[in-house]
C-alpha cells in the first residue's frame, strides 16, 4: 500500500508560484503512474496532472496546462507540482495519489490564491 503526505501550499497573490511535495511511502512508488488533484470548496475532486512511472508520459488538465508542471524522483520517492501564474480559481486543497486514485488519501496541502 502506498502512504502519501502533501506538503508545500500556502497563501499567494495572483501570479504568483508554488511548489507542492508529495512524499509516498511503499515500494512499489516507482511503478505506479501518480497524479496530482484538487478539490475547491463545494466542488468535486478533480485531476489536475499525472505522470508515469518513469515519467515519460505527462498529461495536464486544459484548466492548468501552461502554467503547471508536474514531476517525480522515484529515488526519493517524491512528486512534485510547479504551480506558476497561479489564479484564484486555482484555490483549492491539493492532494497527490495514485492514477487511478487507489492508495488512501492523505490529508492535502491547502493553496489559497488571493490578493
């Protein structure tokens, strides 16, 4: 089974830039495809980016594309989210996992975007 902190948000303006961490625990980290989600308040959990195990295939929701960037270091067991030219609309509480979402969710890392 696969354990996952979030770490990194936090409070930024508009335009501004973050960079989430996910830290998983398990060894089968490094075959998994992982992805990053979000969840805004009074909405449904939705997939913002994924990234295979070896990182050879990337895919972003339209929503972020442009503007985020997802990685992963499976030496260390971490996946990351560059988060640039952040929105408002881009508040939400982060969460990484599995694709498709099967290891328990860990708590998220809140990102307020706001002036």
């Amino acid at each position: 089974q696969v354990q996952l902190v979030e770490s990194g948000g936090g409070l930024v303006q508009p335009g501004g830039s973050l960079r989430l961490s996910c830290a998983a625990s398990g060894s089968i980290f490094s075959r998994n495809a992982m992805g990053w989600y979000r969840q805004a308040p009074g909405k449904e959990r939705e997939l913002v980016a994924t990234i295979t195990p070896r990182g050879g295939d990337i895919y972003y929701a339209d929503s972020v594309k442009g503007r985020f960037v997802i990685s992963r270091d499976n030496a260390k067991n971490t996946v990351y989210l560059q988060m640039n030219s952040l929105k408002p609309e881009d508040t939400a509480v982060y969460y990484c996992n599995t694709v498709p979402s099967y290891a328990d969710w860990g708590q998220g890392t809140q990102v307020t975007v706001s002036s």
